[in-house]
C-alpha cells in the first residue's frame, strides 16, 4: 500500500466535504459539482492505494471527476447573466 496515495485521497474526500460545507449556500449543482467530483477523485485515489482499481478502469472516472470539476467551476465563476445584460 502506498501511504502517500492514501494520505492524497483521505486529504482529498475531506476537502470535498469542507468544500460542500463551505458553499452549502450556493446553487445545489454548483455545490456537488465542485465538492463531489472532489469527493469522487479521492475515493477514486482510495481505490487504487487499496488495489480495488488498477490499470484503465483508473482513467474513468478521474476523468468524468476533472470534466465535472472544470465544468462546475466555470459555472461558479463565469458572471452572472443578468450582470452582462447590463454591460456591468
């Protein structure tokens, strides 16, 4: 088992908990999709330093993680639509 592996993916899980805490005020998409692809990225991380995910399956969801955390953070940092309207 590779400690530094497990130490990423526990510091990782937590970090999407305290992100969803953090913004827990925010829209609910925004909110999930930020922590959670957080949260799926560690437990992704979690299984492989315990060898429950090896070789490509690793690939899958890493991957559906970044596209939903790069998705949801243009979402949360792109302007409000109303504010371009105004020419704000």
């Amino acid at each position: 088992m590779d400690f530094v592996t497990l130490g990423g993916s526990i510091v990782e899980v937590i970090g999407g908990l305290l992100v969803i805490y953090m913004l827990r005020k925010q829209p609910r998409r925004i909110v999930i999709g930020l922590g959670g692809s957080l949260f799926l990225l560690g437990l992704t991380l979690l299984g492989i330093a315990y060898g429950q995910i090896a070789g490509m399956i690793f690939w899958i969801p890493t991957g559906v993680a970044l596209v939903l955390a790069l998705s949801f953070s243009y979402l949360a940092l792109r302007r409000p639509q109303d504010a371009q309207a105004s020419g704000c």
